[in-house]
C-alpha cells in the first residue's frame, strides 16, 4: 500500500500509527494514514476494518453532590 521508501507498520500492529500520513483534515480533527487507519485529535483511532481504538482510557464523571 506505501509507495514511498520505507514501509508502514500495518493497520494491525502496536505502531500503526507511525504511517505516513496522506490525507489532514485538521478543521475536522482527523488525518488518514497510508495504512488505512483514520487518527482522530482526541486520540481515538478507526482502522480499515471498521473497529474502533480508544487510546485514550475514557470513564464518566460522577455527579457527586
């Protein structure tokens, strides 16, 4: 899928996205990377199987009172 020097981790690995991004849309908050995988400004990530990373680890405020 790269056609530049080095190849890009694939869309399933640990590093996927260290790829070569090909496409930003900062205005949308996401860039595409030459693996397939969709990086998103609040670190979540879409991979090319439709499956959906969340690197950040997201939990719910209590509304304590």
């Amino acid at each position: 899928m790269c056609s530049h020097p080095s190849t890009c981790p694939p869309a399933a690995a640990d590093d996927r996205v260290l790829a070569v991004p090909v496409s930003r849309r900062p205005e949308q908050g996401w860039t595409l990377l030459c693996n397939g995988v969709v990086v998103f400004d609040d670190d979540g990530e879409l991979l090319p199987d439709g499956a959906v990373v969340l690197t950040r680890p997201w939990s719910l405020a209590s509304a304590g009172g």
